[in-house]
C-alpha cells in the first residue's frame, strides 16, 4: 500500500454463548467468540530483489543506488476462532470452584514491525500466513477455594490454632507454543530479513517433551539438499511454512493455604504457606529447529521449579 497512506488497525469480533444451571449454585457455560483483525502493521523492505536469482543482491534490487530500506505497511490480517466451556460453582459447603477449557486456534502473519514482524518475502506477506506465535491449542485452568472443616472443639486455644482454615489452588495445563524450521543460508540470494525456511519433503511431525528431549523433529521431513550447491537453475525461497510444528505443553499446580486471625474489627493477622509449581513438574522449552546442525530437534530449556514460601502480615 501507499506508505503515506497507513489505515489505522481495525478487528471485527462476534461471539455466541450458552448458559445452563446444573444445580443450586452450579452452572454451565459454553462460549465461541471469533475475530478478524486487518490494517496490522509490519516491516515492509521494499528494496529486497523481486525474484530469487543470482549476482550480486546489491545490482538486483529495485533501485541499486540503495542498500535496505525499511517501510512501515499496514496490509497483514490475523484470525481467531476459540470455543470454552466453563463450570462455575458458588460457595457451597465451604467449597467454590471455577474450571474452564478452552480450544483456540490464532492465525496470523508476524508480529508487529516494532516487535520484528518481517515476512519471508516482501512482496507475497501471504506466504507466512500461518499459527501465530501465541497459538496455544488446548488449554485448561481450574482455581478453587475451599474452606478447610475442622471438627467441633471447646477449648478456645484449639478453635484459634485449628479452625478456620482456607486452601486456594489453581491449575494449568495447555499444549504448547508452536516454533519455525529454520535453515541459516540464504537460499534465495534476496537477502530478505525474514525467517529462512527449507522445503518440505512430507508432512512434518515432532514428539518433543518429557522422556524426547533429543532428536523429537523429523528431520526427513525437511531438505536444503535441492538448494546445495546454489546454483543459477535453483534458487527459490523454501516452500515450509511458518510455525508449523508445536512444542512441549505445560502443567502447573500452585497452593495455598492460609489464615486470618483477627485482632480488632479492622485489623488481623495472616499466616500464609505457598508452593508455586507444588508438584515440581518441569516445563520444556521449545526445541532448537535451524536444520543442519547439530543442535536441531533437542530441548535445552525448562523452567518449573517448585517454590515455597511461608509468609505472615497484618492486615488493615
């Protein structure tokens, strides 16, 4: 589009949803919401050569006099599309509980063009239309509170110590964020800043979490061997598209238990005991995935480590 004239970001959404009471206090809700989001920004390097080819990148571009040269294009779109159904139960009996899972499927060029959001090519932004960066598939998270029972006592010293009681917990569990097969060569002699991709030779898979922390991308599914050497008869930009594999999930399980001792009306003391990650569970990161290193489909990342705190305050 005319760089002097940059439409200003817009998202149509609409949404449904259907609410059902199970019981007293307990209910049931099924949610869809979509959107459409257009005049999204990105790098445009409108200097890059027009087609793959030979020679030097320099005598290829649009105008050789100049090396980069970076624009701001407001022409990408993004898509979402995401389907919840979520339990609600009020307190009842000392318990309240919230749960929800949620299916979602984000669809998008880049990021922004203050974030890096450059496509592969230039000129065909549509090529890396793909999962987004935060395309998160499966997600469920259930929170709860509950008021600990303590059996009937009349000593006063034994109701303040052991009454009262409160446990919070939330849980999460989602699939993971998805990642690029990447290959470090220019392929195309265009020196385009986007992300080089190899080309695909089947339908790419990947096993990559606990107990596959090695080798978890097939390898077979990618090739620059048709691009080796480069040579005037096959230089081409790889046909993998962007994000197409996914990494490992997440499981994490915070608790809490506290209580509140009062003092006065306005003023209380709390002692509180935490444990983030309670179960220790470790989370991997996204496998390396440049081909033709040595590096390629192992994880080297994790983060989860169990954390407990015991804390007290006044409150006021």
């Amino acid at each position: 589009s005319d760089p002097w004239h940059q439409p200003t970001a817009r998202m149509n959404q609409w949404s449904a949803g259907l609410e059902r009471q199970l019981w007293s206090g307990g209910g049931l809700e099924v949610q869809y919401l979509g959107s459409h989001a257009y005049h999204l920004d990105r790098s445009f390097y409108n200097n890059t050569p027009l087609l793959p080819g030979p020679g030097s990148v320099n005598s290829r571009r649009p105008n050789p006099l100049f090396g980069v040269i970076r624009t701001i294009n407001t022409d990408e779109i993004a898509n979402y599309e995401s389907m919840s159904v979520i339990f609600r139960q009020r307190l009842t009996h000392g318990l309240q509980m919230l749960a929800s899972y949620t299916w979602a499927h984000t669809l998008d060029v880049s990021t922004d063009s203050n974030g890096g959001g450059t496509p592969l090519i230039p000129y065909d932004w549509k090529d890396d239309y793909g999962n987004s960066n935060w395309d998160i598939r499966h997600r469920f998270v259930a929170s709860f509170v509950y008021d600990i029972p303590f059996f009937a006592v009349s000593n006063s010293l034994l109701k303040g110590a052991f009454t009262k009681w409160q446990a919070n917990g939330i849980v999460t569990l989602q699939t993971g964020f998805p990642f690029n097969v990447t290959t470090g060569t220019d392929t195309a002699n265009t020196a385009s800043s986007g992300t080089y991709r190899p080309d695909l030779l089947h339908t790419p898979t990947e096993d990559c979490g606990r107990g596959h922390l090695v080798g978890c991308i097939d390898s077979t599914a990618f090739t620059v061997a048709d691009l080796y050497p480069i040579t005037p008869t096959n230089y081409a930009y790889g046909n993998a598209g962007r994000n197409l594999l996914h990494g490992p999930g997440a499981e994490t399980v915070n608790f809490s238990v506290f209580k509140n001792f009062p003092i006065k009306e306005r003023l209380k003391f709390q002692i509180r005991f935490e444990s983030f990650a309670l179960f220790n569970h470790t989370n991997f990161g996204n496998p390396s995935s440049t081909i033709n290193t040595s590096s390629f489909g192992n994880i080297t990342s994790a983060t989860g480590n169990r954390n407990i705190q015991i804390g007290a305050k006044l409150q006021f």
